[in-house]
C-alpha cells in the first residue's frame, strides 16, 4: 500500500532528520541542538506530515477492511441463498 509506505517512511527517518538538523547547528550540546531542532518550523512540519501519513495510511487501510467484510457478507448471503434454493 503506498500511503503505508510513505507514513513508514516518515517515521523511519525522522531520527535522521533530527540528527541532520542538530549537525546543521553546529558547536552546541545535544540537548540545546534537540530543543531549538524540536522548536522550530520546520520539525513542526516534518511531524505534521508524518502524522497525517499516518492517518491517511489507517484511513485506506480501514477502507480496505469494509470492502473486504462486504465481499465476505454478499458471499456468505449468497451461499444462504443458493442453499435455501436447493431445499
């Protein structure tokens, strides 16, 4: 599934996108560089996209679930009706 594949994506490389941001800063401890990485702008955006990945992911997947009962619901309605007509 594709929209799968693009929330996994996000979500495996946020780490790197943390640590490619942090580097960018330059001489300063890890915890200040992940605090101004984690306040700015753009982590907002990359964790907003990743999220909605994600919601788009579960939203397809639960679309994909329905169809699948509804097939299993009109061949169980099916096989009732041909085994009511064979009596």
């Amino acid at each position: 599934m594709d929209k799968e594949a693009a929330a996994n994506v996000l979500e495996e490389t946020k780490t790197a996108f943390l640590a490619k941001r942090k580097a960018e800063l330059g001489d300063v401890t890890d915890a200040h560089a992940e605090r101004v990485v984690k306040a700015s702008l753009d982590w907002l955006d990359y964790i907003t996209s990743m999220c909605n990945a994600r919601q788009a992911a579960n939203h397809a997947r639960v679309r994909v679930e329905v169809i699948r009962m509804r097939f299993w619901e009109y061949n169980s309605h099916e096989a009732n009706r041909r085994k009511e007509m064979g009596m």
